[in-house]
C-alpha cells in the first residue's frame, strides 16, 4: 500500500512539474484543458439528457473527459518542450527518441561537425531519413556524404533529406515527428529490416577502419566538410 501511494504521489509531482514548464512557454495549457474538458462532458450529458439516460452517459462523458484533457495536455506540453529545446545540440536526438512508432532510430549521430552541427538517421516504411540539425550550409555537405556512402549498399531504398529549422524549405522542430509520420510507405518490413542491418554493417565496417598513426603530414589539411565521428 505504501508502494502505490509512492508511485501516484511521484507520478502526481511529474505531471506537476509538466504543468508548470508547459505554462511558463503555452500561458493558456490551463483555459484550454479546461474547456476541452467541460465541453466533452458536457456534450455526453446532452446526449443522456436526449435518450433519457443523464447518469450513464455523465459517468461516461466524465471518463471521456479525463481522457481527451490528458492527451490534449500531452501534446501541448510535448510541444512546448521541442519549442524551448529548439536551436540546441541534440534537440532531434530527442524528436526521434519520442517517436513512437513505424520508425528504427537512433539518437546518436552518423556524422557532426566541429560546431554541434550533426546529421541523424532513421529507417521506416518510407525508407531512410536523413535529418539535418545546426547550420544548414555545414550540414548540407554531410547529408551528401552520408547518402553518398549509403547508396552502395541500400540499393533503391527511398532517401529522404530533411533538414530541421524555421528557414525556407526546412522542418520546424515540433513539426519534425509528423513529417516522419506522413512520409508515404515505400518499403516492405522484410526489406526496413534487411536496410537497418546492411547499414549496421556499414557502421561497423567504418569503425574498424584502420586509422593512420602519428602526426599528420606537415602541410595536410581537414577535408572540408569532414566528418568528426
């Protein structure tokens, strides 16, 4: 009994603290859950009222109620989160890793820059997604690289460039989950799985690369646009 009092007064304080970092960004969570609420009910006592069964249909209408406020207060507050991590390193990383279903992600990068700038992947019924995050002019150089040393081993599979940010012919932050989500289907499951193993193979036939030892010749320069792993 002590457990279960534990739990919900710690699930209590998270949805506590939800609330009071959803409001500093979205100043009306409070009104429109309210009203979400009361119309909901009230709409299903109407209806009881209607058929001559207030009661049922209030008790229904309440649970009706509950439910449509909580996922109301789940979007906005998810919402608000992505607003405030908008322009930070990482903030796709923590798209994706929300991203309840239909896609294979992975929120460590396949490639960055020297400046936080990176380049994230995930593979789903769409086929691949390449996502951009950080300066758009040093990102676009390592979505190329990537889909270039991709394509010899995923064959026809679809890639999709996204870039994340609030410029011309980019993906808002809070807007990234559902442009994954509507991306039309264009893979099989049998071939998503057969894509996510040949590009972990890849990965790891990168990663065991051999790397020249000592100092770098006198005179050497970076590759432009080279990828920091």
């Amino acid at each position: 009994m002590a457990r279960e009092t534990s739990e919900s007064s710690g699930r209590l304080k998270q949805i506590r603290t939800a609330y009071t970092m959803t409001k500093k960004v979205d100043t009306k969570i409070g009104l429109i859950i309210a009203g979400v609420g009361l119309i909901t009910f009230g709409v299903f006592l109407a209806i009881g009222f209607a058929v001559d069964h207030p009661v049922y249909l209030g008790i229904l209408g309440f649970v009706v109620a509950v439910l449509a406020m909580a996922v109301v207060f789940g979007r906005r507050a998810e919402r608000a989160a992505f607003g405030q991590m908008e322009g930070q390193p990482g903030a796709v990383a923590a798209v994706l890793d929300n991203i309840r279903r239909g896609w294979s992600t992975n929120t460590t990068p396949v490639a960055v820059t020297r400046n936080q700038d990176a380049v994230y992947r995930a593979v789903g019924r769409p086929g691949i997604a390449l996502i951009g995050e950080g300066n758009p002019n040093r990102v676009r150089p390592l979505l190329a690289a990537e889909k270039k040393k991709m394509a010899r081993v995923v064959g026809d599979v679809p890639v999709h460039d996204i870039m994340v940010g609030n410029g011309e012919g980019e993906v808002p932050l809070k807007k990234l989950q559902v442009t994954l989500m509507r991306l039309p289907r264009s893979i099989t499951p049998a071939q998503v799985t057969q894509t996510n193993d040949r590009l972990r193979a890849l990965g790891d036939l990168l990663s065991r690369a051999p790397i020249p030892k000592g100092p770098m010749p006198k005179g050497a320069r970076m590759p432009k646009g080279g990828q920091v792993r």
